[in-house]
C-alpha cells in the first residue's frame, strides 16, 4: 500500500467518530449545523477539517485567517491567554454572520506580510453545515455557538515531528519557544478538552 492510500485509511478509522457524530446531527434536524476543531499545534485540526469538509460540504471556516493585525500586537494584548488572533473581528464576520443565516464577508490576514490578502476577500453564501477550524476557535468569547465541538491531540515527540514536516525547521525554536506553550496554556486555562464531545488522537499507525 503507498504512502497516500496508508494515510487515507489511516484518516477514515482515526476520524470515525466525527464522521459519526456529524451524520447523526444532520440526522436529528435540518437545523444549521456548527463544528468547532481546536486543539494542540500539528495535531491535524487542518486535515480532519479539510476531510470532512470534502465528505459532507458545507462551509469551511479558518482562525489563521483572523491572525492579529499590527496595532493590535499589544504587549498586553500578546500576554492574553487566547490572545493571538482578532476573536472579535471573527465572531462579528463569521460566527455571527453564520448565525443570522447571511453571507459571509471577510479578507484573510496574512501574517507573512502582515496585511490583509485583499484580492482573496471572501464572500460566502450561508449552508446549512459550517465547519470552523483551528487553535482559539473555542475562546469562551464565542459563547457556545457550535453543536460539536472536537479536540485534535498529539503527544510532543509526534507534535515536533509534525511540525518538522510542516513547516521546516526555520522557524522550529519559535514553535518550541512560543506557539506551542502558548496554545497549551490556552488548552488548560480556558479548558478547551473538557468542553469537547470528541478527542481524536493523532497517530502514525
């Protein structure tokens, strides 16, 4: 079996239980339907996304889009738990957007270049199924808007592998110096886990 196929079985029996949990709320209702994905730093919170996204459609909704602008870069702003991206700008032109049942609107912030990718504004058309991934999406500032809400894990021997693979390794001692402690003190403070209906660990295997 080559790599992609191993990886591909691997993801249907890892990701079973979201698959699950999903075909059951679109069977209770035809109400619209909210996933949260939150988790720990290359635990696969962008590939599960993009697997169910691919198996059920729907709307498909990214935090690392809402990175902090510069002059919200605050010294105070930085030492807040959960305070590396705008949670404002996206609770108030997504989440409640989706909750209105009205297009959605927003430019993504790139924070390679530090300034909005205006030629990739978005405008997306309201759909029954929204699902919204990444780190800080389930910041108790949001309320509790979704109607899933699932944890990627990953033990941090795999997590700097992961890492590794993803991004290189120039910018290695910033993932082990700031983002990853940061994202495992949001974890713990804000007790993101506990609030979670799933917990999918990552695995090579």
């Amino acid at each position: 079996m080559n790599n992609m196929r191993q990886k591909q079985v691997q993801n249907r029996k890892r990701f079973l239980p979201a698959v699950l949990a999903i075909e059951e709320l679109i069977r209770r209702s035809d109400d619209r339907i909210i996933i949260a994905i939150d988790g720990r730093t290359g635990a696969g919170k962008t590939t599960i996304s993009k697997y169910l996204h691919e198996k059920f459609g729907g709307n498909l909704f990214h935090m690392d889009d809402f990175y902090l602008q510069s002059h919200q870069r605050t010294k105070e702003r930085l030492l807040e738990v959960g305070g590396n991206v705008d949670y404002e700008r996206f609770k108030r032109e997504v989440l409640d957007v989706i909750e209105r049942g009205e297009v959605v609107h927003y430019r993504p912030f790139n924070y390679h270049t530090m300034d909005f990718d205006a030629e990739f504004a978005r405008d997306i058309p309201p759909k029954r199924l929204n699902i919204i991934e990444g780190t800080y999406c389930l910041n108790p500032y949001f309320g509790d808007p979704y109607d899933l809400r699932i944890f990627m894990d990953v033990e941090y021997d795999q997590q700097i592998e992961n890492v590794i693979e993803r991004e290189g390794t120039s910018e290695l001692d910033d993932y082990i110096d700031k983002w990853i402690p940061k994202t495992d003190i949001y974890i713990e403070r804000m007790g993101v886990q506990k609030r979670c209906d799933i917990t999918i660990e990552f695995s090579k295997d």
